[in-house]
C-alpha cells in the first residue's frame, strides 16, 4: 500500500468514527509540514463512501479501495495563518472557552495535567473552616488600580471556605414492598402507592469556594486575610452554614504574628495550624495547585506573558466561584480586547474617537466595574456595554495590531519548531509497504490462497502484510531551536 493509499484509508476512518476535528487540528497540519500538497487530505472537502477498518492485513486490498480526490496545494482551509487570523468580534450568544472546565480534549492542558500527576496529594475537606496558603515568590507582575511599573507583587495569598456539613438535615425513610401469597418478592403492583424512599431528596456537597488576593511581601498577608473575610462575609448569605469559627493554615511567620492572632480572637475565629512537615494537611495547597493550572490555562488561551499573571489568578478565583454557583459568569470573558471610547471626546476632529485597552476580571471594590488595562495603568472601569464591531472596526485593528504591545495585542504565534519534532530536520520518505497482491511472505501467501499456514509471518516491511514499518531517515541536520 502506498503513502497516498494509508492517508486516505486513514482519512476514511477518522470520518468513519466522526473524528473529523482531530484529524483537522492534529493530523493535517503534521501532513503539511512534512510532506508536499500530494499528501494533504481535508476532512472537510466531499469524499467517497467511507471504508471500515479491515479486520486483519489480509483482508484489505489496494485494488478494492475507492479512489478519493486530493486535496489543492496549499494549506488548510479555515485554519489560522497569522495572528491576524485569529482576530474575531465579541459574539454575545456563544460560550466563551474561558468559562469551559478542563477537557481531556484541550492539548493546553496535557502538560499541567502531568506535573498534578507528579504530586499526588489526597483529598482534604475541612469543615466549618477557613483554609489559607500562599505562593511565591514569582516572577513581578503588576497590582491592579496602579500602573504597571510601580509597587509590583510577587506572592498570592489562596483562602477556601467550605460548608459544615455535619449539622445539615436529610431525608430518612425505608424500602418496603408489598407481599402477598403467590406473589413474588420484588414484582411491584401498578396500583400500590410508590414507596417514600422513591421521593428522597438528595444533596450533593458544595465545591469550596476559593479567593484569592495579591501581596508584594509575605507582611500583608494578615491585612489581606481581614479583606478576604469581610469580602465572604458579604457573599454568603447562609452558606456556609454556620459562622467562620476556624482558621487553618501552615507555621509561615505571616499566619502565626500576634498581631494576626489577636485578631482572631477578638473575632471569636479559632487560628489552627499543620504540623509542619506535612503539606497534605492544608486543603489550602490543593487550591494553589488548581488556580496555577487555571491561570495558565487563561494565560496561554489569551497569548499573554507570564508576568500577567496577577489578573489571571484572580479570573481563576474568580471562575472557580462562578462554578460553584456564588456568582454569575462575566458578560465580558477574561482578556477580551476592546475599544474604549474616550470621555469626553477630543477636541481634535482628526484623533481618534477610541483607544484600545483589555478587560481581564469584574473589580470587586467597585461595585459593576472590571479591571481593565489602558496606557500602562490597569484601572476598574464601569459602564462598558459590549456591542460587536463592524467589519470596518476589525480592519482598523488588524492594520494597527502590529504596533501594539501586549496585553493591547496577543503574544505573536510560536514557530513550528517548537512543538513539532517533524519540522527539524527533513525526513526520508517511508518506503511503500506490502499488499495482499504483492507480498512474498509464505504466510500472507497462505492467507491469501486460504491455505493452512506452516509457517510464521517473516515480519520484514515490504515483504509481509504484518511487517513493521522502518523508522525515519533522517537526510539533513537538525535545526538549532531557541525557546
């Protein structure tokens, strides 16, 4: 079967099975990396019937598969070329993907879902507490209401709140049928009354909500712990359930001041702590590890630097409340570029009406406002209305975005070389492997005149039907790739 051949069975399967966008995002691009427009196959372009995938090698034919079209020269229609390909208008009915949850489907999460599989923790559920950890020290990023360059962060501070479960009500009731003689346990009469346990309400356990909070040094960790509980107590109305009685945390100097302890007990708050060398008996930590993948989840969404990581910790908090159903989902997702109108409007005719900016998460001390990124200071504006663009406005963007500097415009796309091993250095084609018609080998040979076979398959690639294919030649020398 030639090279053009296993494409195009290939491609039949994968429309077979109605894996019609991973052949798109995954296979072709590969196809077109490596190979010349001969050996591209679009999923979407009209094909004939698909065919199964045979049972064994002996079964297939190269003669009896149906002979598909190939597809133009030139890359693959509908996929982004360059940045500016992947500037679209704000479309209020569609679910923004920054609200979506992980998905096993989402590559940007494969390599934050192996380093959580390095660190096992078990699951940990406080009760009727307050859990706190912090993180740090990173790498700057800016504190939202001042400009970019002044008074960085460099730690975030994670609180979880969970519900006392214990002292909640539930249903009770038994399971009883009626018997009678020549009646066999376990047949139900139509016209018996359904028993009460058919009618139990059953409540499932609340996700802990999460806050978060940025700190430049370890000191303010004990003033934002007081804004963060002031913050819960003005969310909840009866969840949780009882009073914040508990505070946990680990033996940081920032949790274990007198200060910070007096405070606690003129509020009535019990302060608890780990013993120390276990990081498991934080619920806390877990939390940590949750927002740092969400954060690069959004980070690496969006194309922002990691030095913004500051808006997209406090999006992942965030989010993770609006999943547990405390707050609503923002009109306007996380890190969507916009065109704010200037107010009021220049005096100049010739200037323009509008500058552009970034809305990255809802402000919580201002009431309706989101923190939004303009001429280098990140400031909590309110009254933004989204309203679409015309195809105008999205040409004026695409003309300009080159001038730009992020956040204002996306990171510009990574080369290939970076994620596809393929494109390092040229590879030797694969020579075309055996089919039933021209296999040599005494046991395909067997199979294929429904012979007893006598003897094993030789497993040489050109000569068996079963044979393993060569590993690739390379023909030039590998490329120097700098990350």
């Amino acid at each position: 079967m030639t090279w053009n051949d296993q494409i195009r069975t290939l491609h039949s399967i994968a429309c077979h099975k109605d894996l019609t966008q991973v052949w798109e995002t995954v296979v072709q691009p590969w196809l077109q990396s490596v190979g010349t427009g001969e050996r591209t196959l679009h999923a979407s372009i009209a094909i004939a019937q698909p065919v199964a995938a045979p049972a064994s090698a002996s079964q297939a034919a190269a003669a009896d598969q149906p002979t598909v079209p190939l597809a133009p020269t030139g890359p693959a229609v509908g996929s982004p070329k360059t940045l500016k390909d992947l500037i679209k208008p704000f479309d209020e009915d569609k679910q923004p993907w920054q609200h979506q949850k992980y998905s096993a489907d989402n590559s940007m999460w494969q390599g934050a879902a192996l380093r959580r599989r390095a660190h096992v923790r078990r699951s940990n559920v406080s009760l009727g507490t307050c859990s706190v950890d912090l993180s740090g020290p990173h790498c700057p990023t800016c504190r939202p209401g001042n400009q970019t360059h002044k008074n960085p962060c460099y730690y975030f501070l994670v609180l979880t709140v969970r519900p006392d479960m214990i002292a909640m009500t539930c249903d009770a009731a038994t399971q009883y049928e009626n018997t009678s003689i020549g009646q066999a346990v376990g047949d139900v009469d139509p016209d018996t009354e359904a028993a009460p346990s058919n009618n139990l309400v059953v409540s499932q356990p609340r996700p802990a909500l999460v806050y978060a909070a940025l700190l430049g040094t370890k000191d303010e960790a004990s003033d934002e712990i007081k804004k963060l509980l002031v913050q819960i107590n003005n969310d909840h109305a009866n969840y949780p359930n009882e009073v914040i009685c508990r505070i946990h945390s680990d033996q940081g100097g920032e949790f274990t001041s007198h200060e910070f302890k007096k405070f606690l007990t003129d509020k009535g708050i019990l302060a608890t702590t780990t013993a120390g060398y276990d990081p498991n008996a934080n619920a806390a930590e877990a939390k940590v590890g949750a927002l740092k993948r969400r954060a690069r989840y959004l980070l690496g969404g969006c194309r922002l630097p990691i030095n913004w990581w500051c808006v997209a910790t406090l999006a992942a908090a965030q989010l993770c409340r609006a999943d547990a159903g405390l707050e609503e989902y923002s009109i306007i997702p996380f890190c969507s570029r916009v065109m704010v109108v200037k107010d009021p409007s220049p005096r100049s005719s010739f200037m323009p009406s509008s500058d552009p900016a970034t809305i990255f998460v809802p402000c919580v001390s201002v009431l309706g406002a989101s923190w939004t990124y303009q001429h280098g200071l990140v400031k909590a504006r309110t009254n933004i209305q989204p309203q679409g663009m015309s195809d105008d406005d999205i040409t004026w963007i695409k003309t300009n975005l080159s001038s730009w500097d992020t956040p204002d415009a996306p990171l510009p796309l990574p080369s290939a070389l970076l994620y596809d091993a393929t494109t390092l250095a040229p590879v030797a084609p694969t020579p075309d492997g055996a089919t039933r018609e021209t296999a040599t080998c005494p046991a395909c040979i067997c199979i294929r005149r429904k012979h007893r076979i006598t003897s094993s398959h030789s497993l040489v690639w050109g000569e068996c039907l079963q044979g393993t294919p060569p590993p690739p030649v390379v023909e030039g020398s590998l490329q120097e790739v700098e990350p």
